[in-house]
C-alpha cells in the first residue's frame, strides 16, 4: 500500500504544482506587460497606434488592492511617462480612502 501511496503523493504535488506556476497569471509576466500592439489590431492601432505602458520604468510599475493605491498610481495625470498599473483583485470604488462605503448622501453636492 505504501508504495502505490507514494507515487500517487509525488504525482499530486507535480499537478499542484504545475496549477501554482500557472496560477500566477500572465499579468506578471514582463513580456505581457510590455507587448505593444501591432498594426491594424484594433482601434488602438489607428494612426501611430498605442504602446501604453510598454517603457514604462519599474518605479511606474504598480500593483494595487484598492482605490487609494490606485488613485496614488495614476497621481501626476500631466506626466507623459508610460506607466503599468496591475489591479489585483476587485477594486470597489464607491469607498472612501479607509474603504467605508460611500452613500447617496456623500455624493450630493453641499447647497
């Protein structure tokens, strides 16, 4: 019994890991990040085309969680410099900074 067991073990670990190295989503992945669109791929492609964050330097490379980190991440709007901003998860936006939901109330304009 042991030694079916143990075949069985290792093959359940390579699957694993195989899932894990895959599961880290082709969002990370420098070559993703930097692709540039080639001619005549959609709309983004008309005129001189787009190449978003494709030069963008590591420091305007941001990972973000919620709304704060990803209003910090777009800060400086007249800035020209490429920039890859990574959204993890969801981000819900009708939050404040400390994440507490906003209401109806807190969109109405005083007056």
């Amino acid at each position: 019994m042991k030694k079916i067991l143990i075949p069985i073990g290792l093959f359940i670990a390579l699957i694993i890991g195989v899932i894990m190295s895959f599961s880290r989503g082709s969002a990370e992945s420098p070559t993703f990040m930097r692709e540039v669109l080639p001619k005549q791929d959609g709309f983004a492609s008309v005129g001189n085309g787009t190449t978003g964050g494709a030069n963008a330097t590591e420091q305007n490379v941001f990972k973000v969680t919620n709304k704060k980190e990803f209003v910090a991440a777009l800060k400086n709007r007249k800035n020209t410099d490429s920039k890859i901003v990574l959204v993890y998860g969801t981000i819900d936006f009708d939050t404040d900074d400390t994440g507490k939901s906003l209401t109806m109330k807190d969109y109405m304009a005083d007056g």
